[in-house]
C-alpha cells in the first residue's frame, strides 16, 4: 500500500499490552485515512452504549496518506472516539507535527483501549513501543510534560500529545495538546484522562513510500506557487485566522454577550490589525506548510505579563472576548494560554464562562454561587481565575466543566433556553441569524455544533453567492462543504491550504500518495461515504431530528442592531432547510440514513466483522 506504512498500532492500557495490526487496505480504500479510516475503525471496535469516560471506550489517532509528505499544508492528522461532552461520536482534526512524526515512527495510527492501573504514557520510538510509569508527570502542564517527556527521551525533536490537569480531572472539554495546538472539541483530553494517560510521544527516522515521488515533487511545487500567489492564503500567512473579526463583526454575527447580540462594540481593540501590532512575535507553522498561520503572541508588561501563547485565534478572541464582552486584548491571551497549558478548549470554556456571566447578571447565580466573583460581562479579571477552577474542578468550576448542557440543565430555571450549544457541543463565534446557512451547518455537523465541518460564511457573507436570510439554496450548499471536508479530513490536507488545494488538486494528492485514480466525483462521493458513516454512529448513539436543531434563542430572538436587526430564522424556516436536507442527504425524515443509501455507499459490507 503506497501512501500508508500499513501498520497500526493497538495499546490495551488494562493488560499493558501492545500489539500491531495491517491498516485495513479495504477501508483505507474505502474512507482514505484520518477522519473516514478512524470513523470505521470505530464503528468496529466500539460497542454501542459505552460510557465515554470508561475502560471500553475506544480512543483513535489517525493519520492520512498526505500526513508527513513534503506536500505543503497537509499535516493533519485526526482523533476519534465518544466524546465526554455529547456522548455521541466524536473526530477531532489536528495539524502540528505529531502525525507526521508517527508516520515516520512506523505507523499509521493508534488505537487505544482500557485503563492504565497507574498514571501511564507510550513512547513510540522507530517502531517500538513501550508503556511508562507518568507518575511523576500527573498534575503538569501541558507544556511542562513536553519538556519532561523529552528530556527523559534525550531527544528535543520527540513529538508529544499530552493532558494536561484539565484531562486528568475529566473535564468534559479538555483537550489533548501537540505542539501548541489543540486536539480540542468534545473532550478527547478526558478520554485520555480516564485511561490514565497522560501522553504519546514520537519519534521516528523513516520515511513514507509514495506511489509517484515524482508527481508528488511536481505537485509540491506547483502549490507552493499556488499558495505565494494566492491572495487569500496570504492573508492567512500575514493575520492567520484573526483576519475575521472586522468582517464578521461588520456583518453583524459576532455573537456578543452569549449570543445576546451580534456586534461588539471593543472589536477594534482585539481585531488582526491590533493583535499584529501590540502582541505577535512571529509567525509559526505545522509540518511542512509555507502557510505558517500560526501566530505567537508575547504580553510583556502589566497585569498579564509572562503571557506566551501560540494565539489567540479567531475562535479564541471572541470566545473570551465578545462572548465575555471583554476587549482586553492581553487578557484573552492570558486565558488562551492558560487553557492550553491545563488543556482545555478554547470555544468550550469561554463559551460556558459568558454563559455563567448571563445567569449571574439575571440572578440564577448569586455572588455565593461563584465565590465572590464579579461574573460580569466585561469583567476581564475572572477569566484566568476561572479558567483555573474549571480545570481542577473547583466549586464553580466543578459545574462548568460539566459543558453549557449540563451545567444550564443543573441550573435551570430557563437557563437551557441561552445555553448556546447543538447536541451539548458549545456553538463558536457565527450568529446563525446573520447567516442561516451555518444554522443548518451546526445543526448537522456530525460531532455536533461545530462550524468546521460546513463553513458557509464565505458564500453567504464574504464573496456572497447567496442571500444569508434565506433558506434558498443552503441544504445543498452544507451538504457540498460537509462532503468536501469529510474528504480533506481523511486525506491530511488543511482547511486553510484548502485555500489553494481545491478538489482536483485533493485527487491529485490521493494519486501520488496511493495511486488510487479516483476524479472528483469520486473523491466527493467518499465524502459522502464518512458522513453517512458518521451519522451512522450518530444513530447508534441516539440521535435523531430532536437533536439536529439550534438553541431556542437563535429561534426566538432577534438581534438587536447591525445588519441582521429584527431578522428572524424561526423553526418554520429552519425546518424547511431541515427537510431539503435530509432529501439530499437521502435520510428519512428522523435523519436515519435509508437502507438504499447504506447500500449504495456499500457501508454493510464494509463495516460487518
Ligand atoms: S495553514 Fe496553518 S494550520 Fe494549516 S497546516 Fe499551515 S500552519 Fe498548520
């Protein structure tokens, strides 16, 4: 098998046992690699009904057949599992340079299962693993365990994908970290956690045969090119993500004060301009990718000084800032920072912090309740403190560690009508209400409300080919980006290289690397494959039309001011995507993949045994 190393590696953490096992050629085939390989590898080895946070569930790293080539932007690597936070089906896309580093180590992916007796990490060194006591990292940072782990390897070059105390004490959105950045969404950190390890390191000297070295180095040249040239991939080396604040903010969609209203009055003082100019040092990058959109940031003075983060993303500035309403631009960096050192997600945390800042201010949280804190909106000096007790599960944090669904159902009394999330995964920095396609879009992300999966921003607001408070056309436009990124996610190729990776260039990269010839209709239709395969798993886990909707405040509530003032996207509207949907999607009317549709992707066959 071109494109793959053909090896995975299996760690039962009850018996600390490790095996080997062939990747399946049938199913690289059939899903790729990353997201679709670790999908149906789930689908196999997971029982349904499991408790994510028990022995039998099952936690999948995965790379792609572009994971660790020298085609830029193509990095990514992906983790799988039942997430803590929905107790549904869960894949997390990274980029970094752990995926490749496994590759190089000798394989394609890891599965593991059961439960350490004792704080446990895995080496995997040049194709040889080996289990280790982490007693004496248990209780560290993040970042202090990559430290540790490779000074103990003697190899400052040893890739680690740690927890860090937020995972240990089962947050049900800590992440798992690699090289400052974040396997986030759903809590794949806890998994971790629950089996009592604490890190995977990697190191390996080997390298990834390809089916056309030849093609690969032409087509590796021509997107280099492609990427100096693009205009839009330029902005991303320049501003990263951060670029869209002013924009979405202009737009009227940048969900302010929990979701309360559309336009932040302090975006200038945290939008890309600002951030470049008072905060970022330089540029980082993944694996191989010119793109470097990662941005390091330094806050050398004042009350946050010592601050030293990759970031603050798009994601992550308006999380703790307009979500918050907190225009301090040194204080978000704080809280990213100390997020990413405990190991939690980003959108998750500011996402339920303004959400707790909401039942305070109306009085479902007294001063008591959040021990003495000033919860306010605007109130930049809670986040890091609280940011501290939601990772060691601290008297009010302990309740917010629980996710926005849980905490709003604990709290109650209305609460669960501006808990914003879809399927108990906290929703990020769009109003649906200024674009309906994204409403669609979280609704029926298959990890549940997430914008990756479907972004329709650009179509609906940016380069606008559609009316955004319209329901015409939008069923077929998220069923399309859905397909696409199902795609990309199993090949290792980055959303932002995406930019200059379009679909032909994508079959081009699954030639080279494999030498699978499939044309675009092909490659789509793979696409199609996972997300069938994902709601698949979505059924077994219990989800049906129910569960595909929207917070009622996004369908109830107007906004405001800005452009979308007073526009409503009632559940009338929305169902009537809903419907559009599922009839492309060949779903029935609860969202059940059809018998028909299962066969024509031929998921029976491939998933029995
Ligand atoms: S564009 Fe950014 S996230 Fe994507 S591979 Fe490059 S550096 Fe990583």
């Amino acid at each position: 098998m071109f494109g793959y190393t053909g090896k995975l590696l299996c760690a039962d953490l009850t018996g600390s046992k490790i095996k080997e096992t062939k990747t399946p050629e049938k199913l690289a085939r059939a899903f790729l690699g990353g997201r679709g390989l670790g999908a149906a590898l789930l689908y196999k080895e997971l029982e349904p009904n499991v408790n994510p946070l028990s022995p039998d569930n099952v936690l999948i790293l995965m790379t792609g057949p572009a994971t660790g080539t020298p085609l830029p932007a193509c990095p990514r690597w992906e983790a799988t599992t039942k997430s803590p936070l929905t107790n549904m089906y869960l894949c997390c896309s990274v980029g970094g340079f752990f995926g490749a580093e496994l590759r190089f180590a000798g394989y394609d992916g890891i599965i593991v299962r059961g439960k350490a007796a004792s704080p446990t990490w895995l080496s995997i060194l040049d194709g040889k693993a080996e289990l280790h006591d982490a007693g004496e990292l248990w209780g560290l940072t993040t970042e202090e365990t990559e430290v540790a782990i490779r000074k103990e390897l003697k190899d400052k070059r040893a890739r680690v994908a740690s927890i860090g105390q937020a995972g240990e004490n089962l947050v049900r959105f800590a992440n798992i970290q690699t090289d400052s950045r974040s396997i986030g969404r759903g809590g794949a950190g806890a998994v971790m956690g629950s089996k009592q390890l604490k890190a995977i390191a990697a190191r390996g000297h080997g390298g990834i045969e390809v089916a056309d070295e030849e093609g690969l180095m032409m087509l590796m040249r021509e997107l280099i090119a492609e990427m100096k040239r693009n205009q839009a991939v330029q902005e991303f080396s320049k501003f990263g993500t951060t670029q869209f604040i002013d924009p979405v903010n202009e737009g009227g969609l940048f969900p302010t004060r929990n979701f309360q209203a559309g336009v932040f009055e302090g975006a200038g003082r945290i939008n890309a301009e600002t951030m470049r100019e008072q905060l970022v040092k330089k540029d980082t990058a993944c694996y191989a990718c010119p793109i470097a959109c990662g941005k390091y940031s330094v806050v050398a003075e004042g009350e946050y000084a010592n601050t030293f983060v990759e970031g603050p993303e798009f994601e992550t500035l308006w999380a703790f800032g307009a979500q918050c309403g907190v225009d301090r631009l040194d204080a978000i960096a704080a809280a990213n920072m100390w997020c990413d050192r405990y190991g939690m997600d980003t959108i998750s945390t500011g996402n339920v912090i303004g959400f707790a800042m909401e039942c305070f201010e109306r009085d479902l949280l007294s001063k008591r309740d959040v021990n003495d804190l000033e919860l306010k909106f605007g109130n930049h000096k809670v986040l890091v403190e609280l940011i501290r007790k939601i990772a060691f599960r601290e008297s009010i944090g302990n309740l917010l560690a629980e996710g926005v669904r849980n905490a709003a159902r604990k709290i109650g009394r209305g609460s669960e009508a501006f808990a914003m999330h879809v399927k108990g995964l906290e929703l990020p920095a769009y109003d649906p209400r200024g674009a309906w396609g994204m409403g669609l879009s979280y609704a029926t992300a298959c990890r549940g409300g997430c914008h990756l999966k479907a972004w329709t921003l650009s179509a609906e607001v940016f380069a606008p080919k559609y009316d955004r408070f319209s329901t015409e056309g939008k069923a077929k436009l998220v069923f399309e980006k859905q397909n696409i990124r199902a795609a990309m996610d199993s090949l290792g190729v980055c959303i932002i290289g995406g930019r200059a990776i379009g679909v032909e260039e994508m079959v081009r990269v699954l030639a080279v690397t494999t030498g699978w010839n499939l044309n675009v209709k092909g490659l789509l239709k793979v696409g199609e494959r996972i997300y069938n395969l994902e709601r698949l798993l979505a059924v077994r886990d219990g989800i049906s039309r129910q569960d595909d909707t929207l917070p009622p405040r996004l369908l109830s509530e107007t906004l405001p001011s800005g452009p979308a003032k007073g526009i409503k996207l009632g559940k009338k509207e929305f169902n009537r995507m809903l419907d559009e949907y599922y009839g492309i999607r060949g779903w029935d009317v609860e969202g059940r993949p059809r018998r028909e549709k299962l066969e024509e992707f031929e998921l029976p066959k491939l998933l029995e045994g």
